[in-house]
C-alpha cells in the first residue's frame, strides 16, 4: 500500500512539474519497460531507444492519465504502441533490410556473374521473339484486337 500512495504522490508532483518525481518514477519501471521492447526487439541498443521514447511519451501525456493507481498498466500500454509503431515502421524501411554490399556478394564469381548475365541475355532475346511474332501476326491480321492487346502487354 506504501508503493501505491508513493507512486500517487510522485504522479501528483510530477503533474505539478518536478522532473525529480518523475525521474522516480522512471527509475521504479525502467526494468519493465526495457523487458518489454527488448522482448519485442531482440536489441538491446533499440530497445533502450525505446523505452527512453516511452517515457518520454508517458511524461508529455501524463495529464491524460486519469486513474492514477492504474500508471502501471497505462506505461506498460504506451510501451506497446511504441514498439508495434517501431516494428511496423521497420517493416516498410529498405534500408533497415539492406546488407553492407560485401556481405551481400560474399562468395559470388566472376562466372556466377557471368552466367546470370547469359540468362538475362537470352530472356531478353526470347522475348525479342515474342514481340517479333506478334508483330507478324498483325501484319497478316491487323485488326485483330486480341493480338494488339497482347503486343501493348509485353512491350509495356
């Protein structure tokens, strides 16, 4: 019960202003915190980021907070849109993706280049053909809307 008033009366000081009251308060959950964007990351480094950015949340909003005996479940709730925020904006980030370019060529030949290259090579020409055979098509049926539509697709 001690906790719980403590905890009220640094909510109060902190809605008050006092940096230090809240400092206590950070102090008093950052294990928490930190467990919960660790387990969501897997980063220690990112998910101490993390954590910093739901604290600093939880002080600018504070005054949103109405039952003050419920500041755990309500920091541990910011927490959570933290990291699904995070997660969410990594997936879309190529960069994030990305590997250094030695690491993503390690072990690759001048003959596996090479050979790639012939494949493109002859897809290329391949569809040379294709387009050649349609236009032939058209000269014996010019009208012919099926063989026009299929011409725009591959030329594209």
């Amino acid at each position: 019960m001690q906790d719980a008033i403590g905890e009220i009366q640094l909510i109060e000081q902190s809605l008050a202003g006092s940096r230090e009251a809240f400092g206590i308060l950070v102090v008093r959950y950052q294990s928490l915190i930190c467990s919960i964007t660790y387990s969501a990351t897997g980063d220690l480094a990112r998910s101490q980021e993390l954590a910093q950015e739901t604290f600093l949340k939880a002080w600018k909003n504070l005054k949103q907070l109405r039952e003050f005996d419920r500041f755990r479940a309500w920091l541990c709730r910011i927490a959570r849109n933290v990291v699904n925020k995070s997660v969410r904006k990594q997936r879309f980030d190529v960069v994030h993706k990305a590997r250094p370019l030695d690491e993503a060529t390690a072990g690759i030949t001048k003959a596996d280049v090479y050979y790639s290259l012939g494949l493109i090579h002859e897809q290329l020409n391949e569809t040379k053909k294709a387009v050649n055979m349609f236009e032939r098509g058209l000269e014996l049926k010019p009208d012919h809307a099926d063989l026009q539509a299929a011409l725009a697709r591959v030329k594209g």
